[in-house]
C-alpha cells in the first residue's frame, strides 16, 4: 500500500474516537496542518467518510469522528 493510502486509512482509524485537527496531524506525522488538510480531511469529509463533532467548522474545539459510512468502508461493506 502506498503512503497516501496508509495515511488515509489510518485517519480513519484514529477518528474512530474524536480527534482534533492538530492531534490527528502530530500522530501521523504532519507539521503543515494546512497540507494535512488538503490532501487528507478534505478527500475524506467530501466522500461523507468522516465529519466534524462541531457545526461550527472553525471552533478551536472543533474534533472529527468516522461516520457510519467510515466504518462501513473500514469493514469492507459496499458503500
């Protein structure tokens, strides 16, 4: 498996709790949280994978979590 797909998947894994923007990016080994973003949160949130626990998407509290379809894509289920 290559890197991007690594990385994808274990976001996924991680969000299973919620998880802040810049927790999840250290433990993946990002220091550009606009790149994390970019290339990872958004692919993720755009194909309904993982979303945030907050409305407002800007909160410094705001933390994301796997959706059922996440999970779903995680097990192996047809989405």
């Amino acid at each position: 498996m290559k890197k991007r797909g690594k990385v994808l998947l274990c976001t996924l894994l991680w969000t299973i709790q919620p998880i802040g923007l810049e927790d999840l990016a250290n433990k993946l080994g990002y220091r550009s949280k606009e790149r994390f973003i970019d290339d990872y949160i958004k692919p993720l949130k755009d194909n309904k994978l993982i979303e945030y626990t907050l409305e407002q998407a800007n909160d410094p509290k705001q933390q994301y979590k796997i959706t059922e379809r996440g999970i779903h894509f995680l097990i192996g289920h047809p989405l």
